[in-house]
C-alpha cells in the first residue's frame, strides 16, 4: 500500500488496514475505498473517494444593493421542481 517514508517505517510489516485503524487520521470511508482499490475494484473505489472527500462549503452570499426586493410577477413564488 502507498503510504510516506514514516508511515510506512511506522507500519512496518504489520497488517496495512489494522495499522490504518489505529491512526489518528483513520476514516472508515477511505479505508472502504483502500480496500475496493486493493481488490480491483477502481470505479467503487473512486465513488468511495468521492463520497469521503467533502465538498467545500459555499461562500457565504452577499446582499446586492442593487438588487430589489420586490418580487418579480414574471417569476413563479414557488420552484417548478420539488424533491421527491
């Protein structure tokens, strides 16, 4: 398993997944990932990487002066879509 000069002097000839485990920067998410990679399995790895790997939150917006407040009658209040 790729793993830096230390980690991989630290790991030693233990078990990479039981080593993995005791680390502080251990995440089940990754370790799933790991496994599904070291098994072949590179698209559900890559769905694991992502699914572990979070998404940056959004900036905060930022109030328009500009921008009216007033609602615009072209525009629907409600969306057109709703989640089902």
């Amino acid at each position: 398993m790729p793993a830096c000069l230390a980690c991989n002097g630290h790991k030693s000839d233990a078990d990479a997944f039981e080593w993995y485990r005791r680390q502080r920067f251990y995440d089940p998410r990754r370790a799933m990932a790991i496994r599904a990679w070291m098994e072949g399995d590179l698209r559900l790895a890559m769905r694991l990487l992502q699914w572990a790997t979070p998404a940056e939150p959004a900036p905060p917006a930022r109030s328009n002066p500009r921008r009216s407040s007033v609602p615009n009658p072209l525009l629907p209040a409600q969306p057109l879509w709703q989640a089902a």
